[in-house]
C-alpha cells in the first residue's frame, strides 16, 4: 500500500472525501438506513452510477455499511459504520457555515434533509 | 445573478469551497498575512496558475483579502476575510478527524502548519 505524506489533517480529510459527492451522501444517510432509491432522491443531481461507484469506495474505507436482505425483491440498505458517524459529526460546523452563508447571500434553500 | 438551490448547508459550503485546494489554501493562511510564494510552499502540489485563479475566486467569494504594498520589488500578501476566517473555524473539526484518520491508518504525517 502506497503512503502518501499529508501536510495536515485537512488533507487527509479532503483525500477521503474526495469530491463534493461523498460529503452529501455522508450527510443524506445520517442516522438512518437508507435504500439506494432513497440516497438518489437524496441527493439530487446524482447519476446512478456515480452513486453506485461513491457508495462502493465509502464501504472500502470503512465509512457504510452495506446489507443485503434475502428478499422478493432484493432490499439493499446503507447506513454509516462508527467511523462514517464521526466524520459526520466533524461535517456539522461546514453545514452550518454553508447555512449561514446562504442566508448571508439570500440564495433559497431546500433542505431535504437535517 | 442566477439563484442556485441547495439541498443543505453543506451543499452550499461545498459548492463555495469547490475541490481540495481551497480548504487547503485557507487552511494554510490561518491568521497569518502570507505573500504568494509562502501559500506555494504551503499547498504542495498546487501550480502557480491553479493558486493564483483560487486566489481570485477566493477574492471574489469574500474569502481573501489582496493587499499590494507599494515597494520596489512589489510585495502582495493574502489574509482571510471575516467570513474567511468563520470557514476555517468551520473546517476545524474536519482537520481533526482527518488527523485521527492518519493515525488509525499509520500514515505518514508532515503538518507544515497547524
């Protein structure tokens, strides 16, 4: 496994994160446990394949769970796993900066979620 | 100026902060005043033509304050804004998780700046 040198925690974060994706996702699973449908909905704009790829690389770095429930038809929910939970957490404060920053600038807000 | 609609705060920071460079060039002002080549040596990794077009948006969202100083050579320095200086509070508690990240994965740290 290759080690990349970080030049400080927020590296490391963003390098997880990566894009703007896996942070609305993070934040539309929250304490639920959330069907693929529902995660699309969630987070609007989206593409199915893109969501299917970000959920894939956030359950091999320990961020969702996945489980699979023997049923007609399959059900398929996400949730975070306890390390998911805390960078959820250390999201908050960014939420509500963004937040206040909307009301600042007067631009609408539609949030579906909390 | 076109109205967006954002789902959440984070939405609407993310979309603010963009990709991983500005969360890092805000990260590495901090309090301090820092001339261009500082912010370079900073952020490594970032181009010259990547940090100056950051600087500018940064500029632009209210993020950077550009002072020029009228001395031969010419001397530029970049602070954080009000509003700058709320987005790294907000971005704290990302560092950190970020840190412990590296901890629990026993990668490699070199914080050049706290």
């Amino acid at each position: 496994m290759a080690i990349r040198t970080y030049v400080c925690g927020l590296d490391a974060a963003v390098n997880i994160i990566g894009g703007k994706w896996k942070v609305l996702i993070i934040w539309a699973i929250g304490d639920q446990r959330r069907r693929f449908g529902e995660l699309r909905r969630q987070v609007p704009g989206i593409s199915e394949k893109v969501l299917f790829q970000h959920l894939r690389e956030m359950e091999a770095n320990d961020l969702v769970v996945r489980e699979e429930f023997d049923e007609v038809p399959a059900r398929v929910e996400y949730s975070l796993t306890e390390l998911g939970h805390s960078l959820s957490a250390a999201l908050q404060p960014l939420n509500d900066w963004g937040s206040q920053h909307m009301q600042r600038t007067g631009t609408a807000v539609a949030c579906s979620y909390s």
